[in-house]
C-alpha cells in the first residue's frame, strides 16, 4: 500500500483535509462542527496542515502549529475508518517527527482522546496532565522528545 503525506499548499488540499475532519470528528464522534473547525483552518496561516494518501486517495489529515521554543503541538490528527488500522497514524507520527528535526523542534505535544491514548503510548509519547474534557471528549496532554 503506497502511502503519502503532503504539505497542504491550496484550497482544494486543505478543503480534502477539512472533509476527513468533519467525516471523522463530526459525524463519527459528534463533535459540533462549529468549533471542529476554526480560525486555524486557513492557508499560510499559524498552522501548517498535512494530507495522508493511501494510494493517491485522501485518507488522513493532521495540523501543527508553534507552540513557542522548540515546541510543536499535533492537532486534529485522524483517519478515516476505512484507513485505520493500517500503520497510516505511526507512518504520520514518523513523517512529523522527520519534519520537526529538519525545522530544530525538540518536542511534539498533542491533547489526546482517552480511547487512544495507547497508540500514542507505542509511538513514545508520555502522559503530562490529569484527565480534563474537551468538547465533550476526554482527554490528556501527551509529549515526546525528539
């Protein structure tokens, strides 16, 4: 299965990248779509936003923004059902952390959704807070060093 990640660099990359949130966040996980998407979700932005392709076919999407140092925070990284499963997350946590040496970024930190907690635990991220709710999810900060 031949697998990509691109930078998101038009309206069109970044409207596949919306879709797949509202598909997965949305409508799989009901999250209102009023605060789904926001005022990060522009292109040339603060936040940089990448595609995943499974055989050319959008199938994952995740966001980065600075968080100040040489921190770099993950945000609303998913998949779509279909991909899941596949090796597609830690092929995108492997393709991030490549991108973080190459900009000087020492750490990636992310909020992660309770149920998942595990994949990222296997990918080398370490739990930092308590347990706290967002958007009606639970959640907990997780960080890893590069």
């Amino acid at each position: 299965m031949k697998s990509e990640i691109i930078i998101v660099k038009n309206q069109s990359e970044l409207d596949d990248c919306i879709k797949i949130r509202r598909e997965v966040f949305v409508r799989e996980q009901n999250i209102p779509a009023d605060i789904e998407t926001d005022g990060y979700d522009i292109l040339n932005g603060e936040c940089v936003h990448f595609l995943i392709l499974c055989e050319g076919v959008p199938s994952g999407t995740f966001r980065c923004r600075h968080e100040g140092g040489k921190s770099l925070k993950l945000q609303r990284f998913c998949l779509l059902p279909q991909f899941r499963c596949k090796g597609l997350g830690k092929f995108a946590l492997e393709y991030l952390e490549n991108y973080c040496r190459e900009f000087s970024f020492e750490e990636i930190v992310l909020d992660s959704q309770y149920p998942v907690i595990g994949f990222y635990e296997k990918c080398g991220f370490v739990t930092f807070s308590d347990v706290f709710e967002e958007a009606g999810i639970l959640h907990v900060k997780m960080k890893r060093i590069i």
